[in-house]
C-alpha cells in the first residue's frame, strides 16, 4: 500500500505501521526481564512519511527503528522500562483503533455508494 492511496489515503499506511509498532512495543514488553535486551520503537512520522513517499510500510518501518534510551540502566543490560513500554502501547492500540474506524467508515461510505443508497 505505498504511496497515496486514491481510497485510503495516508490512513492504509498507517494502519500498516501502527499493527507493526504494536508488534514491537510487544516484543519489548515481552522480553523485559531478558538480560541485555535492548528496547526498540520507530519513529512514526518518519516511517509514515517515508511510506508516503513510496517505502512499503515494512522498508519504512525497518529505516526508522531506533533503541530506546532508559531513564535509568539496569545492570543487566536490558533497556526495557515497563511503564514505557506499556504507555506506548496502549496509546499506539488506541491510535490504530481510531485509524481502524476511519477505514471502516470509508468502506462503509464506498459500499453504500455501489449500492445505489
């Protein structure tokens, strides 16, 4: 879905890459108590944009990983901060939910129109 979708627009993309972010962010969740584990998120407007511009979601999502810096270190390595992790989850789920209804919508509105209605 690269580029400017004539039906969805921005909205194809970001669906993509919020379902991935949500991957990650659950990944990081996941592997809390890994010793040297390094936590890692994307810069979202950054791979939106670079979607936008013709990157499948995946190529964008891969050029704008990055590590997350803990507030503070952990002697073992690992870089997850739970509370971290799971703000950033819980507000990229209610993101991708909001970008979820607006499709849905425009399908809705798109298949009403083939209808006739």
């Amino acid at each position: 879905m690269a580029g400017n979708d004539p039906l969805f627009g921005v909205h194809g993309n970001a669906l993509e890459l919020r379902s991935k972010r949500l991957e990650m962010l659950a990944s990081n969740i996941a592997n809390a108590a890994t010793p040297g584990y390094k936590a890692r998120d994307i810069d979202f407007g950054k791979a939106l944009s670079a979607a936008q511009d013709g990157s499948t979601p995946t190529a964008a999502m891969d050029a704008s990983v990055k590590y997350r810096i803990p507030l503070e270190t952990s002697l073992d390595g690992n870089t997850v901060e739970l509370t971290t992790e799971q703000t950033a989850f819980a507000e990229n789920a209610v993101k991708y939910k909001t970008t979820l209804s607006f499709l849905e919508g425009r399908i809705s509105t798109i298949m009403s129109a083939l209808r006739g209605e």
